[in-house]
C-alpha cells in the first residue's frame, strides 16, 4: 500500500506538501526567533540556550533539539528525492520531438528547480557557518550565536550569500506553499484566491523577517 502510494506522482507531490510544510513551521519559528537578535546579546544568547534545554527535566540536554534535527533532515531528504524523481519523470515522459520546440518545463518549475537547489547549498553553507562554525568568517564561539551572527553579517559575501537565499526562499515558498494546498485538495475557486493571498504574505513576511537580521548588523543596529 504504502509503495503504491510512494510510486504514485500523486504520492511524491504529497510527500513534496506535507515535508514543504513541516519546513515552513520550522521557519516561521526560527524567523522569529532570530528576530529576538534586537533585543540584545543577552536575550538572544539566552534563547539558544533553552533551544537546548528546552523540555527537561524529562528530556536531557539537547534531546529536544536533536529530535528536531531528525525531523528536519527527514523532511529535506523527502523533499528533495521526490522532487529529483517527479522532474526524471516529467522529463522521461516529454515526446523527443519537442525537445527543441518547447521549453522543457513553465518558468514556475524551473523557478523551483533552481530555488531549491539555492536553498539546499544555502542550508549546508549555514550549518557549517553558524552551527559548527567550519566556514564562519571571525573566531567562532559556541554558545555565543549574537556575536558570531554579527561575524557574519560583517563581510560582504555573508550578506550577499544570506540575503539572495532569503530572495530564493520566499520565490519557492511563495509557489510552493500554492501548490501544496492544491495537492492537499484545496482547490476551489473561492479558497483559491485566499490561498493565493496567504502564500504571498507567508513568502513575504518570512523573506523581510529574515532579512530584517543582515540589514540589522549592516546598519549598526545590532553590532
Ligand atoms: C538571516 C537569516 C538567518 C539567520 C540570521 C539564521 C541564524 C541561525 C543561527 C544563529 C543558528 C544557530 C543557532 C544555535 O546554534 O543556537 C541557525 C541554525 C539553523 N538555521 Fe538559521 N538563520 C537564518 C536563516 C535560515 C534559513 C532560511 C534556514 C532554512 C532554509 C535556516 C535553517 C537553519 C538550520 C537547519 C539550523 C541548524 C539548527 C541546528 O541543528 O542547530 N536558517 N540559524
């Protein structure tokens, strides 16, 4: 049954909905979460720090987060093989006699094609820069994520990288929170237009949220 389903388009794109909307939760609270950056080294510091203990005494440290982790690399890793194999189908299934005639896929697809492959170099570089600290641009401090999140917004290429995958974020969620509702059957003419509008604020509130913490450091704000 379950194989069925997995082999099915319909059951890829179902995957592709429900990870793409677990993401989004993720994001929305990491968005704001990163906002608490206004308020200081102090408070900032601090969260990062119950990110940790978050649930004890029941969990030890770090079980919440690390549970987390797994759900999120189960949603990316979904994500992405149902995208990579819904494209081989797409592709496989176009009759060689258009190939040089049509474009192979509309420009919202490529779009996603693209912003995806964006979003998960962007979500290596970011782990490596902010969470071990393997590429971060100043001396990394663990414990310390006010300072080294200014580190990074310090140099050039931190904002550039940040902030064209901030752009990239909210054009693939912008798209893709619409055609996830599509395939989770929401379709009707009425809700369409709901949908629509919901996506756009979403894309948009978590592109100006995240960007909100560059622009911070680049003004002086937060230094
Ligand atoms: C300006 C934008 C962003 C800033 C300033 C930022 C900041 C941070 C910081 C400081 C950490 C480390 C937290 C800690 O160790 O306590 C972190 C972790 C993380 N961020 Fe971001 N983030 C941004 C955007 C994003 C985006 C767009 C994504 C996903 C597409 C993302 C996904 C993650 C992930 C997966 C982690 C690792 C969590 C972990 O396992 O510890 N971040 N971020």
């Amino acid at each position: 049954m379950a194989r069925t389903v997995w082999d099915s388009s319909v059951g890829k794109k179902t995957v592709m909905a429900v990870s793409g909307l677990i993401m989004v939760l993720y994001l929305v609270a990491h968005m704001i979460g990163n906002l608490k950056i206004y308020f200081g080294a102090g408070e900032f510091n601090h969260y990062a720090h119950w990110l940790r203990t978050v649930g004890e005494p029941f969990m030890h440290y770090e079980w919440t987060l690390w549970l987390i982790r797994v759900v999120l690399v189960v949603a990316v890793v979904a994500h992405a093989v149902s995208a990579y194999q819904l494209s081989r189908r797409d592709i496989n299934a176009r009759p060689s006699k258009y190939v040089h005639k049509k474009p192979r896929a509309s420009y919202a697809t490529r779009t996603m094609r693209w912003g995806g492959i964006i979003l998960g170099l962007f979500i290596v570089w970011h782990i490596l820069d902010l969470t071990t600290g393997t590429v971060h641009s100043g001396g990394f401090q663990e414990g310390h994520p006010y300072q080294n999140v200014v580190d990074t917004f310090s140099t050039w290429y931190g904002n550039v990288i940040y902030i064209v995958a901030m752009l990239a974020l909210g054009l693939h969620i912008r798209h893709g929170f619409w055609s996830a509702a599509q395939t989770l059957g929401a379709g009707r003419r009425t809700r369409d237009r709901a949908l629509k509008t919901v996506a756009n604020v979403l894309a948009l509130v978590l592109t100006a949220g995240f960007i909100c913490v560059p622009v911070g450091v680049m003004t002086g704000v937060v230094s």
